[in-house]
C-alpha cells in the first residue's frame, strides 16, 4: 500500500493488472476488468452486452436500484420479472414469459449471495440470443453447481463496496471467458480510448485513440493493493460469514415468528445478508413494529430490498403502481436483515439471537 502511495502511478499502475489476474484466478473466470465501482461495473457490462435504445433487459425487482439503473443508463428498458418464493431469486419462467423480440440481455442477481438459477438463465439466453450478465455484488466466493460464481454466466459482476466480502472503499469487477467482452470492457472504463496511459509510456508513443464513447470508471492502484491484500483474507471472511449464518440457523430453526433464508441443494452461498420473513400470522406486529424493537434492543438490522420498481422514479417513469410482483412485494412486507459481517464476535452474534427471540417471543400470537 505505502509502495504504491510512493510509487509513480497512484491510478492505472502495476496493481491494476495484478488485482485483476488474481481476482480472475479466484473465481476461475479468463478475465476480470476492475471499475471505479460495482455500478460503474453494471454500466460497462451493459455497455458490453450491446445494450441501446428500444431494447429491452429482463430483472429482479428484489435488488439494489443500480441492476435497473444500469440498463437506463444505455436508454434501454428494465423489465421486471417476479422471484421464486424461496430463494427470492428471478424465477426463469417468469423470465421466460416477458421475453419480446426486443429483450437483449438478462440480469439476475445473487440475493443475499444464494446464486441465482444460472442453467435456466443461460438456457433461455442461447434459446433467444441473449447475454447474460449476473450481478454477484452480493456473492463474491459463492458456488453454483460446484461452478464458483464469477465462471458461470456471460459477465458476472462484482461490487467492493465496504459493506461486501472484499472491500477497496468504492470499487467494481466484471469477468468473464469472452476476450471480446473484456476488451470493449477496458475500452469503456478507460473514455473509449484503447490503450492505457502505461501501456503508451511502454511503447515510447504519444497517439491514443478514442474509439467509443467510454466513462472514466478507473480503479485506482490504491484500491487495487488494499483489494489485493484484501482479497488474502476471503476465505476466512468467508467461513466466518458460514458460521454466522449455522448459528442463525440453529438458533432460529424453532421460532414459529420467523422463516430462515432457504438454500438450495446446488449452491454453496456466500452470505452477504441474512434476510428472514417473519410469519406475521405468528406475530401481532406488523414488520415496522417488530423493526424498531430490534432497532431499540441495539441491534442493527434492515431491510433489503424495496422493490426496485416500487421506487417514485420507476412508478413514475413505468406507471408501477404495486402488485405487478405479487412474491417480490409479499416478501418485501415480511423481510428484515439480521447483522451479517465477518467480523462479527461470537457476543455481538448471541446478542441478535438473544434480541430476536426476546422480540418475537413478546410479539407470538
Ligand atoms: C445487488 C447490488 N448491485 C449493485 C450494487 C452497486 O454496487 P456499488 O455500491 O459498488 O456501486 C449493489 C450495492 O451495494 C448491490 O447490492
């Protein structure tokens, strides 16, 4: 770190590259092109997938607003698509039915870091020409079908946010096995232009060309050597996360006033959020009621997500008006995110057990 803050290049440097061969070969992907930020990394990947105006990209209402957002930004329209009521993942058959001549590419995401139906997703893209771009913002170390996430879909992208499994403050990664994909990639974050500063200093040339219209979405060499060195620490950051949620898990398992996050027999998740649904016919409190005596008990949970196109931009812009995703908005009434992060203690882990059976149990019917 201090190397690099002493070193000549501060941005587009040495760690760049390096971040990106050891990220690659982490999750098993040919490529990975770091940006500025996950969302910069949904643009460029959009950008990648060819999406423009008058077409049409399929997702999740059961996300952050960037997975939409990013199709906007390329003047295309996000198509929501319900979730399957256990995982809270798109369900591929209501994919399925909302693919038109004009659907492009298709966004699941990992909720929560269960890894998402990719063998239907990618089914149904080579059925209709699709590309399919996974935002794994949540699920950085996830595996699906022994396949680790980040070598399954045509992109996958990753967030580094601090809150993530790997953090750099602000910071973002697509990989991928297409070279094609890649290169437009690393054109895009860079302005368009098609060869970086480095490599023009190497080569003794001054001449650059703009060739698309690109952003500056550069990960800086700074944020590349915290990521590498942070990128050490995954797997223990990993199990711990793994062991928080097996406490959860048994701790929970007999409270009538809360269902535990399910997961599939495939996936191996890597447990960015520990989203339960409370059983409101158990309780005698709405979610908001049983919110805030958590949030009185010191006990830092949330809510992730309100449906994207429940948002004043998309009722605004789409005309949502609420009940377009029955299993979406069911699940958002009942959802609340329990402390989840790696460097929890195994108090600070007894203290949400403790407060959530002493609220529910205040709260049972
Ligand atoms: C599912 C999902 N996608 C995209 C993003 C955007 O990532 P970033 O905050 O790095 O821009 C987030 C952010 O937290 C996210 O949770």
């Amino acid at each position: 770190m201090v190397d690099v803050m002493r070193g000549d290049w501060l941005t587009t440097g040495p760690r760049v590259s390096e971040f990106e061969e050891a990220f690659a070969a982490r999750v098993g992907a040919k490529y990975a092109v770091s940006f500025s930020s996950g969302t910069a990394a949904l643009h460029g990947a959009a950008f990648a997938a060819g999406l423009g105006s008058g077409d049409e990209a399929i997702t999740t209402p059961m996300t952050f607003a960037a997975t939409a957002n990013c199709v906007l930004y390329q003047g295309s329209k996000p198509v929501f698509a319900d979730v399957s009521a256990d995982t809270l993942n798109l369900d591929p058959d209501q994919v399925s039915s909302c693919i038109t001549a004009r659907t492009r590419a298709v966004l699941p995401v990992d909720y929560a870091g269960h890894p998402a139906e990719m063998d239907a997703m990618l089914e149904l893209a080579e059925r209709h020409g699709l590309t399919v771009i996974e935002d794994a913002s949540h699920a950085l170390g996830a595996e699906y079908r022994k396949r680790r996430t980040g070598s399954v879909a045509h992109m996958t992208v990753f967030s580094f946010h601090p809150v993530k499994h790997l953090a750099t403050g602000e910071g973002g990664m697509v990989t991928t096995e297409r070279a094609d994909f890649a290169e437009t990639l690393r054109c895009f974050r860079n302005h368009g232009i098609s060869s970086d500063a480095r490599q023009r200093q190497a080569e003794g040339q001054w001449h650059y060309e703009m060739v698309l219209l690109g952003f500056n979405y550069r990960l800086t060499d700074i944020a590349c050597a915290l990521g590498l060195s942070q990128l050490k620490k995954l797997d223990t950051n990993l199990s711990r996360r793994r062991e928080i949620a097996a406490r959860y898990a048994a701790a929970f398992g007999d409270l009538a006033g809360i269902a535990l996050p399910e997961v599939r027999a495939e996936v191996n998740p890597a447990w960015h959020l520990y989203p339960v649904r409370l059983n409101l016919k158990s309780l005698s409190a709405n979610r908001a009621q049983i919110f805030r005596a958590l949030r009185a008990e010191n006990i830092g949970v949330n809510v992730h997500y309100i449906p994207v196109h429940l948002h004043p931009y998309y009722r605004e812009r789409f005309g949502y008006k609420g009940g377009e995703f029955p299993v979406a908005e069911n699940a958002y009434e009942r959802l609340i995110s329990l402390p989840m992060f790696h460097g929890m203690s195994d108090q600070d882990v007894e203290d949400v057990i403790k407060a959530v059976r002493k609220v529910t149990s205040y709260f049972a019917r």
